[in-house]
C-alpha cells in the first residue's frame, strides 16, 4: 500500500475512521477494557465511531486505549500527521506541522510528541538483544545542541549525548545519556546487544574494558582516517551514517532539543531508520498499530518547547 496526502482518509473524518477501525481490528472491533467480541456499534451522529460492550458494559472508540484517545484532533488530522512524519526524512517542525495540517502550535506540539510516543511503542515491538553470533553491532556517541552562536549574552547551553547503537545492515536504537562513562554506556550496551556480537567502536577508553565482554572487539581511530579497514569490515560507518540523519534532522529541523524529551527524538529517528525499508504508508501503519496501549509518558504542564 502506498497512499499519498490526497487520499480520503487524510481528508475525511468517517473515512478516516473507518480506516483505523479496520487496521485495529481486521476481524471486528473488540473491547479495549474486557477484551470482549460481544459488542454493538452505536449510530448516529453525536455517537459516530462509537461501540458499547456487551459485557461490561463500557463505551469505547477506536481512540481508546492508544495515544489517540485524549486527543481532540480530528482523525483525518492525525492520520495525515502520522503520514507526514513517517515521510520526512530530517523529522517535522511543530510550527511546520500546525501550519501544514491546520491546527494551532500546541497543538502541534502535542501531536507530534504523541506520535513520537507511538514511534517508541513501534519500535518497543523489536525489543530484544541486537546481534548475535557473526553480526556486527557499532556503538559511537555524538553530541546535540550547545552551539555559543547567537548566545553572545550568555552561557552556551550544555551540549546534550546521544549514544547510538547500530547493527550491520540492520536496526538502530539510540538513547539520550546524561553522561557518557563507561558504567552508563556498559549498562545500555551489555542489556541490548547480544554478548556473541562482535562490538565496533571508537578508540574512546569507555569502551576498552566493555569490549572483553563481547565475542570480539575492533576500536577504530577515527583521526587516523581509519574509517574503513580490514576490506572494509572494521570501521563504523553505520553508527555515523545514522548519526548523519539523526544530526540533521536535528539541525535542520529540530534546532533545539529539550534534554526532556531528546529520548522521544531518538525514537522517531530509531523508528524511521528501522523502517527504511518500508514505503511511507506501510511506515505510517507501524506507528499507528505502535500507538496502542500506550500511555503518555510525560505531564501536560511541560514546558512546550520551540
Ligand atoms: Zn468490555
């Protein structure tokens, strides 16, 4: 499937529902509270979407039970918001966002965190170890923000880590730390890369004594202009290719990133690399089905970033 903005659902509320009602539940509409089948869809126009359980009793919608379900945005708006953040590359400003969808700036805002709270769903799907026997897993660090430029008044903010674990010719899961030691780096490396990986990194010291832990361990000098040796086996340049998306985006896009919520933009970006392979559509689909059973991790009196 491959459907571009002009398509219905993105334009039509019934149709926009109809649709998430038939990916939710391809087999018939199911209680999000019991679990019962036994349901009846009510009509109307004041109870369009709306089912009641027969069982207990409760009223849902396809909303419920996802990160849609406190939102007052209409369908087709989410769908369409959905869609043009699984299909940009660099990410989506929220002031782009509300002005390309028609919705206010915090608005947007909250949109955007919401499906950024659905990428993280999408990719928690794909949660066990990364590697394995004769895969190769790459781990490298970068650092966003804390630019002095147009801070000439004042101190210029503290740069914020991102550390990137990236396997060969596969998935990315990248993870804002508040330092980066060879403890905290030790703790996300050995939890989500498989011991039987070989591990490639930078000559960082922080990752001298993790790498015995691993089947093997190659350190590239990246100052050397060692990037690719060993016809071309040791080198690092997944990790740095998603690094090179991931740091214009945040560039290009994001321009600051909020230490709160840098985890959030580290799933979009996971999500969308994970994806790479996928058309948008079928992209969007993921993070939509990543939406369900999610909650909201972080408290509406945030402050709402620029
Ligand atoms: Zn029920």
């Amino acid at each position: 499937m491959n459907l571009n903005i002009t398509n219905p659902i993105f334009h039509d509320e019934a149709k926009a529902i109809a649709h998430l009602e038939g990916s939710r539940w391809p087999d018939g509409a199911t209680c999000p509270h019991c679990g019962s089948d036994h349901v009846t869809k009510m009509g109307g126009k004041t109870q369009a979407g709306m089912f009641l359980c027969n069982d207990c009793r409760d009223k849902f919608t396809v909303r419920t039970g996802s990160v849609m379900e406190r939102s007052h945005v209409p369908l087709h708006k989410w769908l369409l918001a959905t869609h043009i953040m699984a299909a940009s590359k660099k990410g989506m400003s929220a002031a782009q966002m509300a002005r390309m969808i028609g919705v206010t700036y915090k608005t947007a805002w909250f949109l955007c965190h919401r499906i950024r709270e659905a990428m993280e769903g999408a990719n928690a799907a794909d949660s066990g170890p990364m590697g394995g026997k004769n895969e190769v897993v790459e781990a490298d660090e970068t650092y966003v923000g804390g630019k002095a430029r147009n801070r000439a008044t004042r101190k210029p903010a503290k740069k914020k880590a991102v550390v990137a674990l990236v396997q060969r010719d596969g998935k990315a899961r990248s993870f804002h730390v508040a330092n980066v030691n060879a403890k905290d780096v030790r703790a996300l490396v050995v939890t989500n890369i498989d011991r039987a990986s070989t591990l490639m990194t930078d000559e960082s010291p922080i990752y001298y004594r993790m790498g015995k832990e691993f089947a093997s361990h190659y350190a590239v000098n990246h100052n050397a202009k060692e990037f690719v040796t060993y016809g071309g086996f040791k080198h690092s340049n997944t990790a740095e290719n998603f690094f090179s998306i991931f740091k214009r985006g945040v560039i290009g896009t994001y321009h600051h990133m909020s230490e709160a919520h840098l985890g959030r933009y580290c799933a979009e970006f996971d999500l969308r690399y994970n994806t790479r392979e996928l058309s948008d559509s079928d992209r969007a689909s993921e993070i939509i089905k990543g939406g369900i059973g999610r909650r909201l991790t972080y408290r509406r009196t945030d402050t709402v970033a620029a």
